[in-house]
C-alpha cells in the first residue's frame, strides 16, 4: 500500500497544491519560480528607462540628471 503524500501545514502552500492537484498542474520549484521573476523584473526594467525618458519633456529630463549630479558629488558623507 502506497503512502500518501504529506500535504503542507501553512495555509498558502496547502492551498496551492489543492489548486495543483484539481488543474493537473505541475508544481514549479521555487528556484524556476525565481528565475521567472528575474526575467520578468528584467525585462521591465529595459523597457521602463527608455519609456519613462521619451515622456518627460527634455526640461524635466534636465532636472531629473542636475539632481542626480548634484547627490553624487555631495561631499557630506553623513547627512
């Protein structure tokens, strides 16, 4: 006689395999489910600059680069 599988005690988990087992889904691991959200974070983060620069006006864009010039040369370490 087969044993059967323990199922998780924390409520999220428990539930994620209920939902596993009744779609026929396949568990992921959790390092393929980092690996898709290191992908996906990257991918939002090469399209988010060239995006966020074609809207603002270049004023702005001028601004935005003083201000960020202005914070690296800051001579205050400690403030």
């Amino acid at each position: 006689m087969a044993k059967k599988a323990k199922r998780p005690t924390d409520a999220n988990q428990l539930a994620k395999s209920i939902v596993d087992e009744a779609t026929g889904g396949e568990p992921i691991s959790q390092d393929q489910a980092k690996s898709i959200a290191a992908q996906l974070g990257r991918l939002g983060g090469l399209k988010g600059g060239k995006a966020r620069a074609k809207v603002l006006s270049a004023k702005r864009r001028s601004e935005i680069a003083k201000k960020a010039a202005a914070a690296r040369w800051h001579k205050n370490k400690y403030t």
